[in-house]
C-alpha cells in the first residue's frame, strides 16, 4: 500500500503544475505547451508504451532472478526504438509538411515522448518488482526538478518551449538521480530474444492501437479547436480537458497501480480464476469511488474555479469541464475498469475495435453537431464519442464469459452517488470561496461514506470493523 502514498503525491503535484503553467503561460502559450505534448504523448504511446505494458504484466522478481532475457529484451527494444523515433523525426522535419506546430515544437514533442517514455518505463519496472522506495524515489524526484525547471521556465520565459525543455529535464534527472536502483547487471544486450518481443507485441499491440485510437480523439480536436478559434480558445479547452483528465486518471490509475499489480500476482502463483475474481472485484471498486468523485467534482466547480483556475480561463473552464466530465467517467471506466478484464486473460484484440469505435463516434458526432462559437462541440463530441465507447468495451467483454462484480454493490453505489447529489447539490449555490468548497466536499465525503457504511457497499463496513474493533475493545 505504500505506493499509493508517492502515486497521489505525483497526481496532486501534476495538478498544481498544470494549473501555474497555464497561469504563467496564459492561454495562447498553453494551448500551444498542450498540443506539443499531445503530440508527444501520441508518438510516446505509439513507440514506447508497449513496453510500459510489457513490464506490467511478464517483468516481476522472479523474472528478474530466472529470466533475464525479459529485461534485456525490454531494454535493447527501447534502445532501438528511439533512433527509430529520432529518424522518423528527422525525416518530417525535413520533408516541411505542416502539422500545426514549428519545427521547434515538433522536435520538443520527441523529446518530450523519449523523456517521458523513459520514465513512464522504468517506474513500470520499478512497480513489477513491488521496490515501493525506488518508486517513490522516483516520483518525488521527478516532481520536485517538474516544479522548479518546468515552471520556473514557464516564469522566466513565459514560454512553452522552454517549459517543455524544463519538463524532460525533469524526467530524466530523476532517472539519473535514481540509476543505481534502476539497474539490471544480469540483463546483458546479448540474451535479448525476437521470439520475447513477438509474444509481447501480441499482448501489447492491442492495447497500445486502442490507447492511440482513443488519445486521437482529444488531440483531433484540439487542433481543430486551435486551427479554427485560435489557441487562446484551445489552450481553455485544453486546460479543462487536462484538470479534468488528470482528476479522473487519479483516481482510476491508483486503483491500478495497485489491484491490478495484485492481480497479475494471483494469476501467476494462483492461477486464472483467483485472478478473474480479483478484477471483477476491482472493476466495482473504480466505479465506487469513480462515480461520487465525479459527481463531487460538479458540485465544487464553482468554488474550485474562483480558488485555483487562472483569471483569463475563468468561465470557459467550468464550461468544458462541465461537458467534458460524463466522458471522462467513461474513459477512466474503459482503461483501469473494464480493460484489465481483457489484459490479466491476454485477449486485448478487441480493445482495437472498441477504440476505433469510439474514434469513429467522435467524427460522426462533430458532423452532426451542430457548431458552436467555442469549442463546445469538441466537448460534447468527445464525451458522446467515449460513452459509445465504453458501451462497447462492455458488449465485447461478455463474450469473454467473465466474472462480474456483484450487481447490488453497482447499483447501491449509483444510489449512494444519486443521494449523494439530492443532499449536496444544492450547496452550489453557495457564495464560491473556501468556505464554500470545504463545506461541499465534506458534506459530501459524509454522505457517501454514511452510505457505503450503510450499505456495507463491497464489504466496506466489515474491513472497518476488522481493523477498528479490536482498538475499540482495548
């Protein structure tokens, strides 16, 4: 459990930086800083993260101890595909096709993808081998060089270039900070085996078509949204859709960085059934805690907004991230819910469909849409767009004849979220400022707690008593 602690850490520090790097860079140099790093993220997941996934699922230490070839495989295949990268860059650079951004921004969008890739990589491996120090080593690292180079370069120079710059400097002085821990003397280059990459790439292919398929949708639009109302109204979109995005990663992501490690721990020494009930369990889980924080989330925007959205994004904000939060559920239900399902049984070709699905949505929606003076209809398109995907990803995984969680504990917490909203709602109206937000979130917080307990939604009152009881009759 103590990897939790540095994971939250990591999403509250992201979260402050998002928010002083649009502050210090303002909206027309933000949407910009986003786009590149969309970009970036694109070119990351479709060269790298295959890796990331890799090391996931077949890395672990055992694995280090018996099979070194894992390792060395993992590592010789990064090493090759930078240069691909670096290559591919080169030759669009040179070429002179316009894709929106400078030649600058393009080349710090690689950069951006190598850097993060690294990092994205080796805490992967870190999180395999349960090493809870070097993980948290790594990402308080990481976040204390993040707030001094990237924001401090966004300070200095008010520019998005030199803030990227700040933001790969970052990852890589964590990595280098931390080498030592990193290391692996027995995965020599030479034990690095074709057959190992064509049996992960059948795992992780898949997945990483259907992770470029979805990150499509919300890099299309921004571009769309800076190519027709400018980037001042694409970088308030985008800032947004990135609070947004990283509130609902937050929560999806540690329940992953945790259930779903576990799993994969139960498949191996327990086998394929433990593991199944383990998902079904987890996939509950998310939806518990997910479906209140979304909700939370709409009832304290307005003070959230008048506290810590930059002025110049104001109004605008609460709007997108209004429109843009049923599609954000969605997602976070899609990758750390639903898709672990078809990962711990490695039949992850479906997500492909699922993801083109969703794509397709999204273009069907902004057709028939009709336009809008902003960039609403980006919003409402994506939402729509990941709904219909999420739709589909559950339609696909009853053919796996899986194992589901209870249908009590799902519909007692949409219940619990639905009172939840009647109770506190209308605290909304409240004058916004702190007060106001502390009032919401604990009225809130009480709410659904008293009605988890209540319930004993997944067992939650037992596993309290379980721990409580025994220091209450001391």
């Amino acid at each position: 459990m103590r990897v939790i602690v540095p994971f939250l850490c990591n999403t509250l520090l992201n979260f402050i930086t998002g928010l002083l790097l649009a502050k210090f860079l303002g909206p027309a140099e933000y949407g910009r800083l986003a786009l590149t790093l969309a970009v970036g993220m694109a070119i990351q997941t479709l060269g790298f993260d295959w890796l990331r996934l890799a090391a996931i699922r077949f890395y672990s230490e055992r694995t280090r101890r018996t099979e070194p070839h894992v390792r060395a495989t993992l590592d010789a295949s990064f090493a090759a595909l930078i240069a691909v990268v670096c290559v591919v860059g080169i030759g669009v650079l040179v070429s002179g096709v316009d894709v929106g951004l400078s030649h600058a921004l393009i080349g710090l969008a690689i950069a951006a993808s190598i850097a993060n890739g690294l990092f994205d990589y080796h805490t992967a491996l870190v999180r395999a081998r349960f090493h809870d120090r070097t993980y948290a080593r790594l990402i308080i690292g990481k976040n204390l060089l993040s707030v001094s180079l990237t924001v401090g370069a966004a300070i200095l120079f008010g520019s998005a270039e030199m803030a990227i710059v700040g933001l790969c400097a970052s990852m890589i002085g964590s990595l280098l900070l931390s080498r030592s821990a990193l290391s692996d003397v027995d995965a020599r280059p030479r034990l690095a085996t074709r057959r190992f990459v064509t049996s992960v790439l059948g795992y992780a292919a898949p997945i990483v078509l259907a992770n470029m398929l979805y990150q499509i949708i919300p890099l299309t639009d921004r571009a769309m949204a800076a190519s027709q109302h400018g980037f001042a109204v694409s970088g308030q979109f985008s800032l947004a859709y990135d609070i947004g995005f990283r509130i609902a990663a937050a929560i999806g992501s540690t329940m992953d960085v945790l259930l779903f490690q576990m799993a994969v721990r139960l498949d191996e020494h327990h086998g394929a059934e433990r593991a199944s009930e383990a998902i079904a369990r987890n996939l509950g889980v998310v939806f518990a805690i997910l479906a209140p924080a979304c909700a939370g989330c709409w009832v304290v925007m307005p003070s959230f907004e008048r506290l810590v959205v930059p002025e110049e994004f104001r109004g605008p904000f609460a709007h997108y991230f209004t429109l843009l939060l049923p599609g954000l559920f969605c997602y976070a239900m899609i990758h750390w819910a639903v898709n672990p399902m078809f990962q711990i049984r490695k039949q992850t070709r479906s997500l492909i469909a699922v993801a083109l699905i969703a794509s397709l949505a999204n273009g069907f929606l902004l057709l028939v849409l009709p336009a809008s003076s902003d960039a609403s209809t980006y919003a409402i398109a994506q939402s729509g767009a990941l709904l219909v995907g999420l739709v589909a990803l559950l339609l696909f995984a009853t053919r796996l004849a899986p194992v589901w969680p209870a249908p009590r504990n799902l519909g007692l917490a949409t219940l619990a979220t639905a009172l939840m909203v009647a109770v506190v709602g209308p605290l909304r109206g409240m004058e916004p400022g702190v007060l106001a937000l502390m009032v919401q979130v604990v009225a809130g917080a009480v709410v659904y707690a008293g009605l988890a307990m209540g319930f004993n939604l997944f067992g939650l009152r037992e596993a309290v008593m379980a721990r409580v009881g025994p220091r209450l009759s001391r």
